[in-house]
C-alpha cells in the first residue's frame, strides 16, 4: 500500500490491517498464550503472549503511528499505562505535575510513587513561571494534561517542553481528551503520550484500555522492559475491540465536537450557570495556546452551578446524558467530578483547585443536538427552581 499521509486515511487503512495470506480487512484474534519455536538457539518474533502478541502488536503499531511515535504499548487500562511509565522514575526522583490533574492520577502519585521515595510537585501548568520555579535538581519528569480534567486548563506544551529540555528532563503528556486526531505531542517535543484508551479511542464503552506511545527506540526499549516486567498487558479481544472503534474516531469527534460547541454556547447564556470551561470559547484564558497546538477543541466541557443541591436537581432531572464515570463515547455522558473521576482527592484540594461541589463534566455523544439542548433546558429549569427556593426560604 502507498504511504499515507491523511490522518483519516490512516485510521481505516492501516497497513498491518490486511492479511498477506488471506486478504482479511481485519487482524485475527490470536487466542495463543505461548508460540512453538521453529529453532533451537533462535526465538521467533513471539514466544509469550505477556511479552508480545501479533493482535496487540497491531494496535501498538497503529497508535506509534497515529501519534508520530516510534513505539506503542498497549497496557489493561489508562491507569497501568501511567503506573507503568512512572516506574521510569527511581527512588529519589521528582515529577512536577498539572495541578487539576485526574483523580486516578493524582492517587498514584501521592499515596503510592511516595511510598518508593520518588517526590512531586503539583503547579499550575498554565504558567510557565510557575512551571520552571517549580523544578529542582532531581526533578525527572514534568507531567503535563492538556486540556486538563475537569476544568480544560491549557497548558503551553512548546514551553513546557523547551523547559524540561533546558533542565534535563522528560515530559509525559496525558493525551486522552484530544486523542492525536487533534493534537499530537510527539510532534511538539514531548517524550511519552499517554491515553485511556477506554475513552474517545474506542468510543464505545466496551472495553478498558490504556495506551503509551513513545518518540525513540531507547526510551522504547525501557517502556517495553516494564510492560513484560509488570505484565499488564491489554488482551487480545480487547486489542481488537479498541482497533475497531478507532477506525471511527474522526468522525465520532468532528460530529461530537459540533454539538459541544453548540451545547456551550448555550450553557454560557444561561442564568443558572456560573462559568463554562470549554477550549472553544474565545473567552477560555488558554484559547490562543490551545488552538496553536491543537486542531479543535473537543467533545468534553465543563460547567459550574450555584451549589451541590442545583447539580443534583440537574442531574436528577436530564434523560438523555447517561450519569456515569468515563467519557469519549458514542452516549453523552455527565459526570460529577466530586464523587467521581476526582473522589481520590481530598475535598479542600480538589476546592482549591476550583473542582468545587457544584462543577459537571459533559462528554458529548452523538445525540442529535436539538434533544440535548431540550433535555438541558428542562433539567436546568427544575434546579433553577430549586435554586428560587433555597433563596425564598433563606
């Protein structure tokens, strides 16, 4: 097949997609734990399927080239991919993070890297003199989401990453919001992406999955010594599955995108709704930088009520958004940082970095915009009533 050069061209044409032998358009499932050795002193390309398996192979290939990397690595979730690549780090070390970083996230590095001696620092990645103030001397890695979960915080991944170079250090860049159909950190300097693939890459709520894609064969090879090491590898079904699902991901965003921006133009204008945190609006602190290393703003927004008696009368009312952890799907789905994808984080932290009792986080589906907007008129209605009452009797 001729180079590709398209990004959505890409997505359904993949070289490894088609079989040499048979023509299949699909990889086949290799249910196979071990691989019969055809030599004595000599190991073919597999041998266990902990180590490697020609289902997962394919997907790792894909994403290292959708992202621009040399190698992927296909991990059980989001999580065991993180986990995984932090164990680059020694006793000692230090990691500088985003401050509004995932609630998963910021469990693993408070209550478990700290138990192997290896320190952090948590800034706000939005400033850059905070970024560079914030290195030490055995700083290692500067973790950057961008846009951050839940608030869409932007982070200038250029500048950040020119300081980690002039300090000697690595960059990990959470990528799962954005996916690299709108925005590829390899492409901008960055050493490791990372992405829960459960999300927006296999679109579908079907599967859990994790992604790591790095940008050389050295850093490749230490990433792939701790993928055999742990073990926790993505299986083979699973592999397919999220293989499946990604051939879609363009057109699932640009649609999903669509009805995003068109559901915060409305949020924006309603009375009940304190601030919309969505890397589209012109009046996002980070529009600017975002748009500059990214070609769209996404499927996922934010919006803050008053107070947490508003957002349950909100939630308990909207019919079509499923309430749920995750997002990325085809379904909308609203999530309630608080108790959900930040429960991790310690009420005053996650107060103090604005993920108050009154903030949703909306993943948009494929629904027809006009349901959305008419579920979200009727919903909004009942906690605004809810919101004259608590005043009344106040």
């Amino acid at each position: 097949m001729a180079s590709l050069r398209e990004f959505d061209t890409k997505l359904v044409h993949q070289n490894t997609y088609v079989d040499k032998v048979t023509g299949a358009v699909n990889p086949p499932i290799h249910y196979s734990s071990t691989f019969h050795q055809t030599a004595f002193d000599q190991f073919g390309a597999f041998d266990y399927s902990r180590s490697g398996n020609p289902t997962r192979k394919v997907l790792e290939d894909t994403i290292a080239d959708l992202e621009g990397g040399t190698n992927g690595f296909a991990f059980s979730s989001g999580m065991a991919a993180i986990s995984s690549v932090f164990m680059l780090l020694s006793a000692g070390d230090h990691v500088l993070i985003s401050q509004d970083v995932y609630g998963g996230t910021y469990r693993i590095v408070t209550e478990v890297l700290t138990r192997f001696q290896i320190e952090h620092t948590f800034v706000d990645m939005t400033n850059l003199d905070e970024v560079t103030k914030g290195i030490q001397s055995n700083t290692k890695v500067l973790y950057v989401e961008t846009p951050s979960n839940p608030l869409l915080h932007i982070t200038d991944l250029k500048g950040v990453i020119e300081i980690a170079r002039a300090n000697g250090c690595l960059v990990f860049v959470d990528n799962t919001f954005m996916t690299p159909y709108l925005q590829r950190p390899l492409e901008l300097g960055a050493d490791i992406v990372l992405h829960s693939a459960t999300k927006f890459l296999s679109g579908h709520s079907d599967v859990v999955a994790g992604l790591a894609v790095v940008k050389d064969a050295e850093l490749a090879q230490k990433v792939g010594f701790l993928q055999n090491a742990f073990g926790s590898i993505l299986g083979v079904q699973d592999c397919w599955l999220l293989l499946r699902g990604m051939k879609t991901l363009s057109v699932r965003l640009q649609q999903s995108a669509k009805t995003a921006e068109k559901l915060t133009d409305y949020l924006v204008k309603h009375p009940l709704v304190e601030e919309v945190y969505y890397p589209g609006l012109t009046s996002h602190p980070g529009y600017a930088t975002h748009h500059s290393q990214a070609k769209g703003a996404g499927a996922v927004l934010s919006f803050r009520l008053p107070d947490r008696e508003c957002t349950k009368a909100f939630v308990e009312n909207v019919r079509i958004p499923v309430f749920a952890v995750s997002l990325g799907a085809v379904e909308s789905i609203l999530s309630y940082p608080a108790t959900m994808s930040h429960a991790a984080m310690p009420k005053e932290e996650r107060e103090r970095r604005g993920i108050t009792d009154g903030v949703l986080r909306l993943s948009v589906g494929l629904e027809h915009v006009d349901d959305l907007l008419l579920d979200f008129e009727q919903a909004l209605g009942k906690a605004l009533l809810v919101k004259k009452e608590t005043v009344n009797h106040s």
